[in-house]
C-alpha cells in the first residue's frame, strides 16, 4: 500500500535526497496521517458518547492529538523547506524541530485534561454501553494504527525524518492504547465490573508519557544532540575509500533541520606528501560526501610523519600511554621535535565527556605513564572532549 501510495502520488525512482521530492513525501506522509486520524477520531468520539465511555473518548482524542500533530509537522516541513535569507544563511530546518515542540506541548495538555476526566469517572463510576460495534471499531482501529506504523517507518527511514520516525513509535505505542481500551469494553461485557475510568487513566497516563518523551527528544535536537553513530561509522568508512588519507579525527556534525547538516574533520596524510595532491584529494572526498549524503562538508588538512621509525615508536608510546590510563582515551595530531637530550611529543589527548578525571589529571596521569618509560620524552598535551 505504501509503495502503491508512494508511486501515485510522488512518482517512480525519486530521488529522496532532493528538496523538493522530501516536500512530497512528507506531504504524503501529512496528508495521510491527517486523515487517517480525523476519521478515527470521528468514529470513536461518536461511540464512546453514545456508550458513556470516557476510556473510548479518551483514545478518540488520542487520535485528534496525532492528526494534530501531523498537520503542524506538515506545516513545519513547508516552512522548513524555505530557501536561505540574509537572516538565515543556513535555512530554516529547525523550523520542523519548533513545530514537533508545539505538537508535544499539545500532546501533554491533551493527556492532562483527559487524566482529570478519567479521575472523574472513577468517583463516579458507570457501566459503559458495550455492543458488537464496540469491538468491531476497536479492531479496526488497531489495524489502520498498525498500517500507520509501518507506512510512517518506511517514508521516515526514506528521508531521514526522525518527525517521521517518531510519529512510526507513536502509532504502534497507539496500536497497544486502543487494545486497552478494546480489553476494557471486553471486561465490561462479560462481567458487568466498570473498570472504564481505570483504562482511560492509562490512556492519558500513556499520552502524558509520550508527549513528555517526544518534548525532550525535540529538545535534545534544538539544543544539539550527538549525531548518529551509524552515521559517523559511515563517514569513517567512507574516507578509508580515498588512500592518501591514513586517518580522520576531530569529526563535528552540525544540524540545522534535516537535509541541512555540516560535517567537519580533519583528515591526516603523510606529511610527505605534495600539498597539491593531497589537497585536490580532500577536495574531492568533501565533494563526493556532499553528494552521497547531502550535506555541507568541511575538511581540514593535517599532515603527520608516517616513515619515521622513531616518531611511530614515540606515537605508539603516547598512544598506549593513553589506554592504560583509560580504555577509551585517544591521541591525534602527534608530532615530535628533537632537542639534544630530550624529545618533545606533542599531541591531542581526547578523553570522554562523562570522564571521572578532569582535564588536568587526565593529562598528568598519561605524562606519568610515558615519562616512566622515556623519562628523556617532555609533553606537550592539549586536552578535548569528542563531538560526536
């Protein structure tokens, strides 16, 4: 069905990573879910007045949140799909991480509301009025969720829409909100206990819990959050294709909105090397990045000494110096000056945010592991945290 949708509506062979055909796919995906839940919404409401049930209401504005919530992330694809300004030279992608918070912030007051009318009708319990109906819409409900589930994951993993992919979640986590409710119609057919007020505070406690989930996810991306690891994987795999580059560090990914990331390292060739090569090779890598993945990329040259028996010998000592202090300490940037009776290492030392050591102890305590060895070696160490 989604391919069918997908052919009808955007075409055969699009190319996911042009802005205009992204455009249409979240369209279809917008458009979609709008109508999907609006009709859900309807059918529910109109059941659970006529059943007295607050559990069913409460679904059925489950539903009305997510129609929603696709139509402000429809809005916030449009606007974020607007072109640079003199205002904004790096577009307006984030524009869709504003308009997911709007969405969550209505989310919660959604929950909240139905969690206080749920609270109500345990004081004041009623038998709801259960008929086949019921069940009949519940199911079907479940299904066209499920479809949802599968339809969003699909266009989401196509263009690289975590809106998408968290809208995915949000339909299977409705999928289990809605088989509550059907349990509770069921346990009020066959043995007449009201247990309606309990199901619907589920059901709000279930949307309080995904709004609040959803509102610190899109935090997380406006403050700036680490990229995927599958992605810097790539990138470092990527760049094993190009041989005169022996090595990246220093990687940064910056996000401005989906489609619009900046990705920046330095990559090391041998120090050797005739400048005008190297460089016409790295211009070519941050060419073929930028088309492969569509973003801005930004490489910064660094030659290191490769040949040398006693620079390797030096840089493997500071290196191993650094993972007997801690197993996830790295080195970059090596490089090595001779006085007449000492050398002088000087490097990178790149230890993990969350690192129990400060900077200042981390860079003694591996100054201590190389000095007992080479007590002639003097460091010079420039501390740093990863970006990614």
């Amino acid at each position: 069905m989604t391919d069918f949708l997908t052919r009808i509506f955007i075409g055969k062979n699009a190319d996911p990573t042009n802005e205009k055909v992204r455009g249409k796919f979240a369209s279809l995906a917008g458009f979609t879910g709008i109508i999907a839940n609006v009709l859900l919404f309807i059918s529910k409401l109109v059941l659970g007045l006529l059943s007295a049930s607050v559990a069913i209401i409460a679904d059925a504005f489950n539903n009305i949140s997510d129609a929603g919530s696709a139509i402000v992330t429809l809005i916030g694809f449009r606007l974020a799909s607007k072109p640079v300004d003199k205002e904004h030279p790096l577009g307006h992608g984030r524009l869709e991480y504003v308009s997911g918070f709007i969405v969550d912030m209505l989310i919660i007051l959604v929950g909240f509301e139905l969690f206080k009318s749920s609270i109500d009708k345990i004081l004041n319990p009623t038998l709801p009025i259960v008929g086949i109906a019921t069940f009949i819409l519940l199911g079907v409900a479940i299904l066209v969720k499920l479809w949802l589930f599968f339809f969003y994951k699909k266009i989401a993993k196509t263009i690289r829409s975590n809106a998408l992919s968290a809208a995915a979640t949000d339909s299977l986590s409705d999928c289990f909100a809605t088989a509550l409710v059907l349990l509770s119609a069921v346990v009020a057919k066959l043995f007449a206990v009201p247990i309606d007020g309990f199901a619907g505070i589920l059901v709000a406690a279930f949307i309080l819990y995904s709004g609040i989930k959803a509102a610190k996810e899109t935090i997380d991306l406006l403050l700036g959050s680490p990229p995927d690891p599958a992605f810097i994987t790539e990138i470092y795999e990527f760049c094993k294709a190009y041989p005169r580059i022996v090595g990246i560090h220093d990687v940064m990914v910056h996000d401005y909105g989906p489609g619009r990331q900046i990705v920046s390292f330095h990559a090391e060739v041998p120090s050797d090397s005739d400048i005008n090569i190297a460089h016409e090779d790295v211009d070519r890598l941050e060419r073929d990045m930028q088309k492969k993945y569509g973003c801005i990329v930004t490489v910064h040259l660094d030659p290191i000494v490769v040949g040398d028996e006693t620079v390797n010998e030096l840089r493997a000592l500071a290196e191993n110096a650094a993972k007997a202090v801690h197993c996830e300490f790295t080195i970059h940037d090596f490089r090595m000056t001779m006085g007449e009776q000492s050398f002088n290492l000087i490097f990178d030392l790149v230890i993990p945010p969350d690192c129990a050591m400060t900077s200042a102890e981390a860079e003694k305590a591996v100054v201590e592991k190389i000095t007992a060895q080479k007590p002639n070696c003097f460091c010079v160490i420039k501390v740093e945290h990863p970006f990614v």
